[in-house]
C-alpha cells in the first residue's frame, strides 16, 4: 500500500505539467509573406501575451484547457 502511495505522490508533478502547453509560431504579412516583428499575441480568455520578435517568431506557455 505505502507503494501505491509513492508512486501516485511521485506521478502527480507530471501530471500538473502536462496541463501547460507551448505556443509558438511566426507572424507573417498575409501579402507580401514578410515576418511582422512587434505584433501583439494575446491568449483568449486571459491576461497573457507576448510580442513577435524581429522576425516575427512568438513563444508562450498556455493552460491546456483554453476554448
């Protein structure tokens, strides 16, 4: 029984990280296909966001369980 125990207290770490994605992607004018550096990229529903980089690249961690 103390085993089982362990192993579920050992095992519920990766399971809170498994609840957190990474986002990331680049921003791209939908004419000219050129990267958009400094465009805004919030997350629905909450009060996170990052700015696109010089070339237009972005990476942020989001929950999961966003509509």
């Amino acid at each position: 029984m103390r085993k089982i125990v362990f192993y579920i207290l050992m095992l519920s770490p990766v399971i809170l990280v498994a609840q957190e994605i990474t986002l990331k992607g680049t921003v791209i004018d939908r004419d000219s296909k050129t990267p958009l550096p400094g465009v805004s990229i919030l997350i629905k529903k909450t009060s996170k966001g990052v700015f696109s980089d010089f070339d237009g690249n972005f990476e942020t961690a989001a929950n999961n369980n966003i509509d």
